[in-house]
C-alpha cells in the first residue's frame, strides 16, 4: 500500500477535506422549525382559550 492510499484513508475527516464538512445551517433551520412549531400551537391555544372551547 502507498502512502497516498494509507494517509488518504485515515485523514478523510480533517478540517480541510471539502468531502466530509457538516451541513452548516442544519442547527438554524431546525431551530426555526421547533420555534414556528411552538408559536403556531400557542396561538392555537390561546384561541381556544378565548372561545371557552376548553372548559
């Protein structure tokens, strides 16, 4: 096996490998999702709070 084969198979995962980078904006994305999940099911609370529906 060369070096090239051998360092090639074990440094993959390095900062500079463009192959291997974690998808930026998936934490910010998922946050806006859980953020507008929130807000839509509190408004849909208070809504039925106003109506008395949930006496």
């Amino acid at each position: 096996m060369s070096k090239k084969t051998a360092k090639s198979g074990q440094g993959s995962a390095q900062k500079g490998d463009p192959e291997m980078e974690h998808p930026k904006g998936a934490l910010a994305i998922s946050l806006i999702y859980l953020i507008t999940i929130i807000i839509l099911w509190s408004w849909v609370y208070l809504t039925l709070l106003e109506r008395g529906i949930t006496q």
